[in-house]
C-alpha cells in the first residue's frame, strides 16, 4: 500500500480529535482545495519555474504575487524531489520542494504565521527519514489577496523555521505508518488509501 505523507499528517490530526472515522475517510477521498490552497499551489509552481535573481512578482497558474521590495530569491538546483520508504507493508511517499545537501527547503503559505503549526506535525520527520537529511527548513510566506485584484495576492519575506534529526526519528515515523496503515485497511478502500 502506497500513501502519501500529507495523508499521514491528516491522521495524525485526526487521532487527535473526536471525529468519527468518517469524517477523515471523507477528507482523504472528497478533497476540494479551497481559494487559499490553489494561490498556495500557483505560488509553489512560480517558486519551482523561476530562477535565482531579483523580482518583484512571481505569476504561475493565473495568480501573480507581488514579492516585497528588493526581494532576491535564492533556490537550490535541487527541487520538486519525490521519493519513497517502507514502513513495514506501507511505502510512503514525500517530494520535497528543495534539497541543499542534507537540508530539505519547505514553502508553505498561510495568512498567518504560528511555528507551532509546523513543529507540531509529522511531515518534516517523514522527509527527513525518507531523504535521509537531518534539517528541514520551512520557509513560510505569509500571503494576503490584494482588495479589488483578483488572483492577485501580496507575499511578505519568509519566516524561517527549522527542525533537525533527534535520534527516535525512524522510530517515531515507523510507529505512525504502521497506526495509518491499520486505519488504512479498515477504513478505507483500497484504490484511496494512498
């Protein structure tokens, strides 16, 4: 069974709830992105296409993003990278949206910034584990719609998070998978539980 780490992070939010099984099992198979996801989607493709240098906008899939003023960007050669590991019968798959030797760059937007948020999650154990890195970086764009412009949102400097490698990291992912791998089988049906 194949699954994705973005799956496992929704169980893993899921578990702390009282929601019944239901209520995950149709976040997993009836996902419709909202506004705030398809500017993040177009912001994240506009990252991946350009190239390092000076901007004042970015535009991807008929979203522009004004960037702050004398913004440079600076991007790894290494981006957009999938990869897979087995967790007992589950494979997980990550993609990263950078790789610098043995640090993963994340871009994440929100309209506000809470570290917590990040931290608290799984996603940055899983990609460090199945890259074999030992930091993850989040760099989290806080992103605002400009009144009267649709599809156009402004981006502040990124907020810099990090998190590293500690020694029960496998552990810790291997423990996750296999919970997510038996919800999995109950729950739901095979050609979704990726």
């Amino acid at each position: 069974m194949l699954a994705r780490v973005s799956n496992i992070e929704a169980f893993r939010q899921w578990r702390l709830t009282d929601d019944p099984p239901e209520t995950l099992v149709e976040r997993l198979t009836s996902f419709r992105p909202t506004e705030a996801m398809e500017a993040g989607t177009a912001f994240h493709k506009a990252l991946e296409l350009a190239q390092p240098g000076e901007y004042d906008r970015l535009e991807a899939n008929g979203y522009t993003f004004i960037l702050p003023e004398d913004c440079e960007l600076y991007l790894p050669k290494v981006r957009e990278l999938r990869c897979f590991r087995q967790y007992g019968p589950l494979t997980v798959t990550g993609q990263v949206d950078a790789l610098e030797g043995k640090r993963i760059e994340d871009h994440k937007t929100t309209a506000y910034f809470v570290a917590e948020r990040y931290l608290d999650g799984c996603q940055w154990r899983f990609y460090l584990d199945i890259f074999g890195a030992d930091v993850f970086r989040w760099n989290v764009f806080e992103v605002r719609p400009v009144e009267g412009s649709p599809k156009t949102y402004t981006v502040s400097a990124p907020h810099e998070l990090e998190a590293f490698r500690y020694p029960a990291l496998h552990s810790d992912c291997m423990e996750l998978a296999e919970a997510y791998y038996e919800f999995a089988i109950k729950h739901l049906p095979r050609k979704e539980a990726a």
